[in-house]
C-alpha cells in the first residue's frame, strides 16, 4: 500500500472551498488517465475511457477533497483570532489544539485555546465548559499590528497533526475524507479493462452541505453514481455493539442507507455480489445520520441510480481520525472490481 500517498493527503491542508492543495496531488497522481478538467467549483473530474460495448454506461465515483475546518473571521488588537467553523468539529475535541493559519504569505502556526482561568484558579468543582466556537481563540505570537498586517479575513484554518501508522491502523486529520481520496486514486490505478466510462471526480464542499457534488454531478450526469466516504466505527470501549455501525479489521463497508440517501437497491446487490465472488471482506452498514456526496447526485435529472461505498473510521471529526490496512485495501479492491463488472448491473426498477 502506498502509504505515503495517504500521508500526504491527509496532512494536506483543505477546508470547503479552499481544496487547492488537495487538488494539486490528485491532479499529479492520476496525470495520464484521461481527460482532466477543474470546475467553476473546484470540483477536479477527470475521465478515464472504457471500451464501449455491450452495457456500457457512464459512471461517477466521488471523493471529497475538503476537510472540516474554519476561516478567521475576526482578528483584535493584540492579536488573536477568532474562528468561524465550516464543518462540525466536536467541540470538547477543540481545546489546546496546534494549527495552521495559511495566509496569502504562508503557513503560520498556532495554538487554538479556550478561554477560561486555568485549572489553578478555578474552586473545587468548577470546569472549564465550552459551548460555542466563540468560546476559543487562536494565539499565533503575533502582535496586534502584526497579525493584521499577516492574517486577513477569510483565511483557512486547519489542525496541525501528522499521520503515523501504528499497528495494522493509520491515523491523521482529515482521514475524512483524503482516505477515500486515496481509494479513488488506487482503484483507478489498479483497474483492468472496463467496458463503462469513468467519471473520477474529486469534490469541493461536501462538509457544508455536498455542494460539488451537485454541480459535478449535474454536469457528468452518470447513469450510476457511487460516492466513497468514511463511516463510523464505534467499536470502541463504552459502547454497546449495537451503536458499532461498523468495526475496523472486517473490511469495506457496504451502505444500506444514511442520513443523506436510501442506496439503490439493485447497486447495493451488485456490489455484495461482487465481492462474495472475488472474495473480498466486506460488512454491511447502515448508518443513521450524517450524509454523503451520493445523496445529493441520486436527485439530479430526474433520479440517478446512487451508492456510497465507506471506510470503517474510528474518531471521525477528531484529529485522530483512524482506518484499518485490511479495509482500505478491500474498499480499493471492491471499488476496482464493481467497475470492471459495472456493464453488468441491471439498476432498472421494471
Ligand atoms: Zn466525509
């Protein structure tokens, strides 16, 4: 597995609407593939030809590029900064984190605190509560003066933490969603021949709402559509199986639903079919809220048959967002071989 590719999607800094460094890398690795073009949006749709014949359709696979984050939205006169969140942190997840402030000049960096007595001062009892995004602030050593001069409004705000393995797992920022990034960019690598028309598409906003997909989506219009995004695994200490949603280790994760789409039945079939076939671990998922790119594109034009294909994830919207070697390899593989059978499904309803 090239696990320095993910590396350096994940610690690629891209929150919704600022992709561009994102883009830069899959542009670069899937260079040669086919036609490649960028979108009004920043949506990167790059066109890999099939061999035409029997069954052939146009497929989407969409992957989003961005990662939640904030913009400054506020900068005083000694200094610090104040955030607007595009995407939803968990807020107990926020205090005493590193960042990067990436202004027109380069990267500062900083450390994202709340505001509050420290622990010294407070009466037994007492605790430090966050509940808004207002209650923290960015100290980037700055003075007020030179802040202002550095840092404009509407400049992006990213944690700063880096990937590391550890055991059979991988853990970073933004696993969500560079690690499906990285499964797009694989399976397309490892495709043998296909008789449909690919449609990659690395997506702009999917956090604030599966904004690129709708318009990438709209302009691709494919005759089937599959969505690649992380999905929780809850397989943690403390909570019961039955909120597990999945676990890591039991491979890719075949959607039934989420909060966002009622996967097509029919794709949902042929998927299960072909890994039971090639032997690829799999489990099935049904995840109660929360949605994917796939939600937005299944309503264009009158109805697009649409599927998400996930990532077991554990820690999902925390710096330490953590997927298994097994999964990602089977989400590759599963995605690769649904495409090279893809001129075989049948996703008519009568
Ligand atoms: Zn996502």
């Amino acid at each position: 597995m090239n696990v320095d590719l993910l590396k350096r999607l994940s610690e690629a800094r891209g929150i919704p609407g600022q992709e561009d460094h994102v883009r830069a890398i899959v542009r670069e690795e899937l260079a040669g593939m086919g036609e490649m073009r960028t979108d009004a949006m920043g949506n990167l749709i790059v066109h890999k030809k099939g061999t035409g014949g029997p069954g052939a359709r146009r497929i989407m696979i969409a992957a989003h590029m961005d990662e939640i984050g904030f913009v400054v939205k506020f900068i005083d006169d000694k200094g610090f900064l104040r955030l607007h969140a595009l995407g939803g942190f968990d807020m107990r997840q926020l205090a005493s984190q590193r960042v990067h402030v990436q202004t027109r000049d380069g990267v500062l960096p900083g450390v994202l605190m709340l505001t509050s007595k420290p622990k010294h001062m407070m009466a037994p009892g007492e605790d430090a509560k966050a509940s808004t995004l207002d209650d923290f602030f960015v100290d980037v050593g700055l003075s007020g003066e030179q802040a202002k001069e550095q840092v404009a409004i509407g400049d992006m705000v990213t944690m700063d933490r880096t990937f590391r393995t550890m055991g059979d797992l991988m853990t970073g920022k933004a696993m969500d969603d560079r690690c499906a990034v990285f499964v797009m960019i694989e399976a397309l690598k490892a495709l043998g021949e296909h008789a449909c028309d690919v449609y990659a598409v690395a997506t702009v906003q999917e956090e604030i709402g599966l904004r690129g997909a709708a318009a990438s989506g709209w302009s691709v219009q494919p005759d089937v559509a599959v969505a690649l995004d992380v999905t929780l695994a809850n397989d943690i200490p403390g909570l019961p199986e039955a909120l597990h949603v999945t676990k890591l280790g039991l491979g890719t994760a075949i959607k039934v639903l989420d909060g966002s789409l009622i996967c097509h039945p029919k794709v949902v079939a042929h998927f299960r079919r072909v890994a039971e076939t090639k032997g690829i671990p799999h489990q099935m998922e049904l995840l109660t809220a929360g949605g994917t790119d796939a939600g937005a594109i299944q309503k264009l034009h009158g109805g697009i048959p649409a599927f998400t294909l996930s990532i077991p994830c554990r820690y999902i919207h925390t710096v330490n967002e953590t997927v298994h070697k097994t999964d990602v390899q089977a989400s590759i593989d599963l995605l690769a071989r649904w495409i090279e059978n893809a001129h075989e499904g049948d996703y008519a309803y009568d």
